[in-house]
C-alpha cells in the first residue's frame, strides 16, 4: 500500500521512471502478500478467521485499490477493472465483519474502515474516466460520502492518547483525510468527463482543497509529535506511516490539477521525498528483521 502510493506520487510529481520501479516493489510485496493469504487461508483457517474481522484485514482492500490506480494512470484499464471488482468483492466481504466487531476507543488502525472506502472511490473515479462510465463516476460518489462518514465516526471515538504512544498506526488519523482528499480530486476531475452538473463539480473542488488543508495541518502536528516523542525502534506498524505520507503528497498534487489550486503543487512535490526515504528505510528494516526472526 505503501509503495503503490509513493509510486502515484511519483508519477504525479512527474518521476515517471522512479515511480514505476516502486510500483515494481509494491507489485511484488502485494504479491507475497497474496501468498501469505491463500497460505493462512488453507493451512491455518482459525487465525484466517480471526484476523478477518480486525480492522487490518482492510488492508489488503486499500493497497489492491491503490495498486489498480496507478496500473489505471499507466493506460492498464483491464489490470485496474480487475483490481476494481476484487476490492468491492473484498470490502463486501470484511466490512460487515469489521464493523460487528467495533471497539472503543479507537485507534490509529481503526481509520482504515475509511481508507479503504476511499480508496474504491479512488480507483472507481480513476476508472470512470478512463471508460467515460458515469454510473461508476457515481458509485464512486457514493463510496467518497461513505468514506467521510467513517472517518467521522472512527474520529468521535479515537484516543489522542495515540499522537503520543502510537507506534506508526496513528498516522493513519492525516491518511484517512489525506485519501478522502485524493477522491474528491479524482471525482472533481471524473465530474468534468461524465458532465455532472458544474455546481457538483465546482463543489468538489473546494471539498478536495479544504480536506487537503486539513491533512496538511494533522501531518504537520504528527511531525511535531514524532519530534517530541520519539519512536525510533522498528516496529512494523512503521508502514502505516509511509503511507500516509505519501498519500499526502498525491492528494496535494492531485488537487493542485482537479482544482487548479497551484500553491498545493510544490507542497505535494516536496512531501513525495520523505514518504520516499521512509519507504526505503522500512524496506532494508523488514528485510533485516524477516532475517533476524529466520535465524531465530
């Protein structure tokens, strides 16, 4: 999820090349993953079961849709079709299970419920401009509605308490606006192409604009938190750092276009380089902490 994000930013930043060597990288981890999967699927169905019904089992809906996005942003539109239908199947699936098991206080974990809404709202807009295809455009509306509603109900209930002993996971609190951003700047652009009435479009402008304000502010509060309570011991949870990270920086380049709000572009040119070398940092950690528990 991670790498397909950094690898939409990057080619929205206009590092074509690069970004497509993270895609690589992201392809191949979805790919592992995948086995992971079918293996605790078949061979260990109790801990399949439950870990279904736990927030991070959302997951795999997010980093499909993100994944599907940028194969749609390469010409792909079959792969990201595909990658369409499964995340919908998926989240049908999960989402009931998820919610019957809802906790409180929340945690940074808990805004996944919403991000992996949005990102079938991503991907649905994405490909609704591809095939021109307004009742996916609408679905897709539909999806970004139901994503802020999680949000705010995930939000109601979330310990701040995490801001300060949150081991990665509370990043997720910027990534879950950071990616309801990023919709409404893929549907403003979808509402031009399917010719949604202009008051419609124009207002998701101004939507994508200000949530993306938003996400900038908590990202520069997380930063401040990250510098007063340090956390520098690996912890895998880390990736949900990343991903918000560069998350951010799609959403500030995708609504800098969708909404022509230019002074967003620079911001999201910046924030692509720190999601970029935490990836990277976390990837040689992974390795070494998958060869650590190995030799153990």
């Amino acid at each position: 999820m991670s790498c397909g994000i950094v690898s939409v930013a990057l080619h929205l930043a206009e590092f074509e090349g690069f970004s497509r060597i993270w895609l690589a990288v992201g392809g191949a981890v979805w790919l592992l993953l995948v086995v992971v999967f079918l293996t605790r699927l078949t061979g260990d169905r109790a801990r399949w079961i439950d870990e279904a019904d736990t927030p991070p089992a959302l997951t795999g809906v997010a980093a499909t849709s993100v994944l599907g996005t940028r194969c749609a942003l390469l010409g792909w539109e079959p792969v990201a079709v595909v990658a369409l239908v499964i995340t919908v199947v998926a989240w049908i699936v999960l989402m009931p299970a998820v919610i019957r098991h809802w906790v409180s206080p929340t945690v940074g974990v808990h805004f996944l419920m919403c991000v992996a809404t949005q990102a079938i709202a991503v991907l649905g807009a994405t490909v609704a401009i591809a095939a021109t295809a307004w009742w996916l455009a609408a679905a897709a509306l539909l999806a970004f509605a139901l994503g802020l509603g999680f949000y705010v109900a995930v939000l109601v209930r979330f310990s701040f308490e995490q801001l300060r002993v949150g081991a990665g996971d509370h990043w997720v609190f910027a990534g879950g606006l950071a990616i309801s951003a990023l919709a409404a700047g893929k549907l403003a652009a979808a509402a031009v192409v399917v010719e949604w009435p202009g008051m419609l479009h124009r207002t998701l402008q101004v939507v994508a604009v200000v949530i993306v304000g938003i996400a900038l502010a908590c990202y520069a509060v997380l930063v401040v938190c990250e510098i007063r309570w340090p956390r520098v011991r690996y912890d895998v949870r880390r990736w949900s750092t990343a991903f918000p990270m560069g998350m951010t920086s799609a959403a500030a380049l995708t609504a800098a276009a969708a909404a022509e709000a230019a002074w967003l572009r620079p911001v999201g040119a910046v924030l692509v380089w720190p999601a970029v070398v935490l990836c990277v940092i976390l990837l040689v950690a992974s390795v070494r902490h998958l060869q650590s528990a190995a030799a153990a």
